[in-house]
C-alpha cells in the first residue's frame, strides 16, 4: 500500500494511530468497505456555562440533518455534557451527536487553527470565544466574532440575539426563547428539537429514596454570581415542611456552595440529602425525582434534558427566554424585580424574591400532582 492509497478524507481515519476499522477487522484503506467520506467540517464553539452547553445540543439535530457526511468537533469546557457519535459493530452512525470533543486548552487551540473549516458556529460572547472565531479558518461562519475589540454579529442571523444581548430594552421586549434565538442565528426554524443527554455515561447509584411516593427534588443554589436570585434558606424550610405534611418525598439538590445550607435545612426538616457530586452522579441523582424546583442553574437544563417536571423561580430574566417543552411551570415573585439581569440586586426599597413565598411553589407541585392523578 502506498501513502497516496490513504483515504485521508474517511471519518475514521487517524492520521497517528490504526483507525478502528484497520484495528478491528485488519482492514486497508485499499480494501475497505468501512470507509466513510466526509463532506464538510464544522466546528462548534461553546465553552460554557455546563447548563448553556447542555441547552445548545438541540442544534445537532438540524446540523446532522443538514450535513449528514459532515465532520464535527465541539470546543467547550464540558466535554461531559456533549454527545458524541456512535457506531455500531459495521460503523454505521446510530445517535445524533458529534465525532470529536476537544476540551478548551492551549493545545486544542493551537491544533485547531491550522484547520481549515467549512463551517463555524461560535454561540458565545466571551473574549476567548470571539477570538478564535476571527482566527480560525472558515468559509462561513455563524454567531459571533471578533471585531476591533468588541463582540459582533458574524452575519444578519445573529443581530437579534446580539441586541437582546446588549440593551436591556429589546431583551425585555423579546419574545423568543434562547432555542429559538440559536437556531435562527444557524440558520435553522425551531421546532421543539429536545436536549440531547447521554443517560449512558451517568454513573448509577442506589440512593436512600422511597419510590413510593412523588419524589421533589430542590436546587437549592442560585450560582455564585446571580446571587439576586437567592430564596431565603427560611422559605426553603417552609417547603419542605409543607411537601412533608403532603407526604411527598423531598431531596435537597446542590454543590458545594449550598452544602452547609443544605446540611442546616436537613437538621431542620424531614428532607433527605446525600450530599455534593461530580456532575455525572448528580445527574444520576436528578434522575431519580419526578419534579425538580430550581433557579435558572445547571439543574434546570439537566431536569429538562432528563424530561423531569420543572418548576423554576425566576425574578431577573425574561421568562420568555425558558423552553420548558410543556413540561413545568415558571413561577415569579408578587412584587415586579426591578434588577434586570443584575448579578445583585439593585433595588432598595425591597427584594422582589422576598415576595416569592413557599406557598406559590408548593401549590405549583399540587397541581402537577393533580394532573397526573386525573
């Protein structure tokens, strides 16, 4: 076999090491009947948060769709949460998903540049993201770039979702939910494509949890930097005493920033908690409850994507930006929060999660329960 007899266009090839096919059945590029030519290459760059890449991955179903030869390498910090491509004994693609993840480090950066895509899509703002978007080599590109020092709209796809972004205003006259807004900035209609979420690699634990009853799960964080979405640990207290009395089964959800609050709600109620988890057994947690309460977190998207009721307490963002696919119920404070998309809240004449007391959440849960006992 000749270097020029190499089929360096074949999905499975490696370039460094026997691809699987060559591997497995002893096959040549010469001789083999696995080959599969790609057509584009497309490279997907969205680095975080964990619940925004998870959020992102309906896009793989128009993209497959679109490109079904195509080659496709997603940059993130979340590798975890990016589903991947697999084959089945004839390497026939079975799942949608993507060939290659590339965690975001020096090395992935400088191998990446000296590619030369077909297609770009950045879905982040962030100067990283931006940056590599100018540089890296493509003949189109979606979302946003780089230019002078400051973010821009690569093309008219994504000037919507650019302006909801930059003034307040628009953002809160805007109507579309994020899934609608990326889609359109791809090029792409939206239609009610879910998350995609390998329940393959969550790591299966036996918990403590009586699966007899209506099984709620609370998150209660709201992230270090959002914190004028913070509920009252007291308002938390009050929830699980009144989900007790109805003899549903209450598991306190978390990371290490609510472990000590989680550890005083447990002392002062019936609720059960196991504690703080790496992200594939806290999935594996979530699984197993029926409803899941929540800010906007990671926790949300991860009870979307798990097809889990969701009931979500929002005060700072426009609740029109939330894909709930009919499956939960977004509850606000009585009172209007006048801190818009503040990380603290600048309102002092009161916070509006004050006013956002447990009764509203928990009778949110009787009516989920009320609708699956009809």
């Amino acid at each position: 076999m000749k270097i020029s007899d190499i089929k360096q266009d074949c999905r499975f090839f490696k370039g460094d090491i026997p691809c699987k096919p060559s591997k497995i059945h002893g096959v040549l590029c010469t001789d083999c009947k696995y080959y599969d030519k790609i057509k584009e290459k497309i490279l997907i760059i969205k680095l975080a948060a964990a619940g925004d890449v998870l959020r992102t991955t309906p896009l793989l179903y128009p993209l497959n769709k679109k490109y079904p030869e195509s080659y496709i390498i997603w940059l993130t910090n979340f590798s975890e949460l990016v589903p991947q491509k697999k084959f089945d004994l004839n390497f026939k693609n079975k799942t949608i998903g993507v060939d290659t993840i590339f965690e975001y480090n020096l090395n992935n950066v400088l191998f990446l540049k000296e590619i030369e895509f077909d297609v770009i899509i950045n879905l982040d703002k962030d100067n990283e993201a931006i940056a590599l978007t100018k540089s890296i080599k493509s003949k189109e590109k979606y979302g946003f770039t780089l230019e002078d020092r400051f973010c821009y709209p690569v093309n008219k796809f994504a000037d919507g979702k650019y302006l909801t972004g930059t003034f307040d205003f628009i953002s809160k006259q805007n109507k579309k939910s994020y899934l609608e807004e990326i889609f359109e900035i791809c090029g792409f209609k939206f239609n009610k494509e879910k998350y995609i979420l390998d329940k393959d690699t969550i790591l299966k634990e036996e918990w403590n949890i009586d699966k007899t009853k209506i099984i709620v799960g609370l998150n209660t964080g709201c992230g270090a930097r959002w914190i004028s979405r913070e509920w009252k640990e007291e308002y938390w207290i009050k929830l699980v005493n009144l989900l007790n009395e109805e003899n549903f089964e209450v598991i306190l959800l978390g990371g290490p920033q609510e472990h000590s609050k989680n550890l005083r709600i447990k002392e002062r109620t019936k609720a059960k908690y196991f504690g703080n988890f790496e992200l594939k057994k806290f999935i594996d947690l979530v699984d197993n409850c029926n409803i899941i309460v929540t800010q906007v977190t990671m926790a949300l998207h991860i009870a979307i994507a798990l097809e889990k009721y969701v009931v979500l307490m929002n005060n700072i963002f426009n609740p029109n930006e939330f894909e709930l696919y009919d499956n939960g119920v977004i509850i606000m404070p009585d009172r209007e929060c006048r801190c818009y998309y503040s990380p603290v809240c600048t309102n002092q004449e009161y916070n509006c999660m004050d006013f956002l007391p447990a009764e509203k959440i928990f009778n949110a849960i009787l009516d989920y329960r009320k609708s699956k006992n009809k």
